[in-house]
C-alpha cells in the first residue's frame, strides 16, 4: 500500500465530575446501555437461527432497567467523566419509546455525546422522532447489499430495503454522522468490499469495516473466516486513495481516513489483529443491569440489586451505586485482545466465559 499521508482532528472535551482511571492508567469515558436482549434478525455470528429460534427464552421484560433507573446510571457515570453514550441491544427500536430515554439523557450535565446502534430494520418509522428528542448519530448494522448474502447472515429474510430506506431516512432528517458497520466474512461477504465502500462514498454515510470477532461462546467461532483489516483497506485504497486522520478523541477504537478525492470517511475496527485494550475508556450495561468491563469478559457487576434494594433508601442507593461502579472501574485492568494475542492462542481455544454479544451490545 502506498504511503497514507496523516491530517490531524480535533482533541475531546475534558469530562465533569470526580474522574475515574483503572490500574493500567485508562480513564473511563464512554459507556454503552443495551436496552433489550431481543432482535428480529439472526445473524450467523451473534444470534444463529438454530440456537435463538422461535421460543427462545429473552429476558423478561419485568427484569429489564427502566429508563429511569437507566437514566441514574448515566448521571453517576458522567460524574466520574463518562461524555459518550451509546444506546444498542439487541435491538434497541424494539423498545417502545427509545425517544423519551434519549431525550432524558441529553439533560444530563456532562454528557455530549449521545449515538445509537441499530440493525436499521425499524430506523426509518422512528428517526424524525430520536432526531427531535436530540440524537445526533446513529450507526447501522449492515453486512451486505447483496439481498441474497443480506438473507443468509440476517437468517431472516425480506428486510435489505428497509434497512436502506431507515439509513437514508436518518441521513435526511439530518444525523450526522450516519456510520455503517460491516463485519467482514472471507467467503461470505468479503467480495463486497469496494461494493460496501462504494455504497458510503454514494449516499454520504461513512463506512466502518469490523474484524469478525470471537465475541461470546456461542457463535462456534470460525478463525478461517477472519479477514485481516489491513487487506480490506489495501483493497479500498487501491481503488480510492485514503488519507489516514489523527485519532479524533482518546480511546478511539477505528482507524478512520478521508478519501483523498474528498468523497467523505471510513474507518476500521481491527480488535483481532491490532487490538487497542491499552486506551479502552468503555463500560457496558446490559439490558438486566449488569455492568461489564470488556465484550469478552464474563465477569459483571449486578446494579439492578441496589438500584431495587427496597431496605434502602435513595440517598443510600445512591452512594453505594457510586462506590460500586468506582470501584468495578478502578481495579480494572482487562486487556482480553492484547493478552490473547500475546499468548498467540486462536480465538475459541481455552475460551474463558463470557457473555454474548447480544445481551449487552455490540
């Protein structure tokens, strides 16, 4: 690949409130809330159709954190330097009233950030209403715009337009950004590539090329599959000449580079081949309340039992929810991608337990 010049972006505000950093020096910055374990596609690599299909156990919808107590969560959060939320799932359009959560949580003082994750499926009906309550960014799940390849990885058909009409939708009534996420897959979509690419440069959204991951113990995890984001960006460089963009905040998880011709961005998510635990700044909340550190730990902090511990009171439920998650941050010192690549050891070998992807977002 030829040389990439680099162009320098812009630093993040500094958070409010009593920061908090980890043992390896990391401070925490962002935190994903999932709002649901259910989804109406099933992906091959996250939800396969022969182990969630019709009948599948989800949560019930008594044990899932009301936006209220979801909203609290977040005001401790900022007040230990948290700037950037991002509401995901499963997926999250199939809780009704997502436009009330966010326009509660654009109140909170500290908080300048606030994106969704979504399949796309539902985005169109809703996007003028998440505007208007304050969203300014939504990312979209889209692995192919072929609707055969789209069929096959979604495990359930019939949906490719809609999810282009909910992308075009969020673009039109003015989010901005509009990201893409495609999770690259050697022999199943990898061939769309410049195609997907293409697609972005077109309709104006910035395409983000995802490293297929070993997330979860569920997947039956297929390292043959991998394709190194290194060749993905060699083929789309080649065709469109990349200029590659300085870090636009600390703990920015994408390479992202500007097309040279000025026909807008797109970025690389590679936490299998160049993993970036040393600047990780996240905290999960899933759906049930539990606080995770990393998408492949499996250790969780239950917040739903101080939040609902009815021999306390608020004042006391408070305090202990602030110490709870200043302590679960500061002892942290996870660094899953790095220590496996470290050890050289495949993905799914001595695979530690770990939760799903899809119970506390991707």
């Amino acid at each position: 690949m030829e040389s990439i010049v680099r162009q320098h972006g812009k630093s993040s505000s500094s958070g409010t409130g009593v920061a908090v950093t980890d043992r390896l020096g990391r401070p925490l910055r962002d935190l994903r809330v999932s709002l649901t374990d259910e989804c109406n596609f099933r992906c091959t690599y996250c939800m396969p159709e022969e182990l969630f299909g019709e009948g599948h156990p989800f949560l019930n919808p008594r044990n899932l954190l009301s936006f209220d107590e979801i909203e609290n969560v977040v005001r401790h959060a900022a007040a230990m330097g948290v700037q950037k939320v991002k509401i995901t799932g499963g997926e999250p359009l199939l809780r009704p009233g997502v436009h009330t959560l966010v326009r509660s949580l654009r109140e909170i003082p500290g908080i300048d950030d606030i994106g969704l994750i979504t399949n796309g499926y539902h985005l169109a009906t809703v996007a003028q209403r998440l505007r208007d309550a304050g969203l300014e960014r939504v990312t979209v799940s889209l692995d192919s715009i072929d609707p055969d390849t789209f069929d096959r990885i979604v495990g359930r058909g019939g949906g490719l337009n809609r999810v282009l009409a909910g992308i075009r939708t969020a673009r039109d009534v003015g989010m901005d950004p509009v990201k893409v996420n495609m999770v690259v897959q050697r022999g199943i979509n990898d061939g769309e590539i410049l195609e997907m690419a293409e697609f972005g440069r077109r309709e104006g959204v910035e395409m983000r090329f995802i490293e297929y991951m070993d997330v979860g113990r569920r997947n039956e995890y297929n390292r043959s599959l991998l394709v190194p984001n290194r060749e993905v960006r060699d083929t789309i460089h080649a065709r469109y000449p990349l200029v590659a963009n300085e870090p636009a905040y600390y703990g920015e998880v994408a390479e992202t580079y500007a097309y040279r011709d000025g026909t807008g961005r797109v970025g690389f998510v590679s936490s299998m081949t160049q993993p970036f635990c040393g600047s990780c700044t996240r905290l999960r909340l899933s759906a049930d309340g539990k606080l995770f550190r990393c998408l492949f730990s499996g250790i969780g902090l239950d917040l739903r039992s101080i939040l609902r511990d009815p021999d306390q009171d608020d004042e006391t439920r408070n305090l202990q929810l602030d110490t709870a998650v200043r302590r679960f941050w500061g002892i942290r010192e996870d660094r899953y991608s790095e220590r496996r690549a470290e050890e050289k050891s495949l993905p799914g070998s001595r695979r530690e337990e770990r939760v799903e992807m899809y119970r506390m977002g991707g």
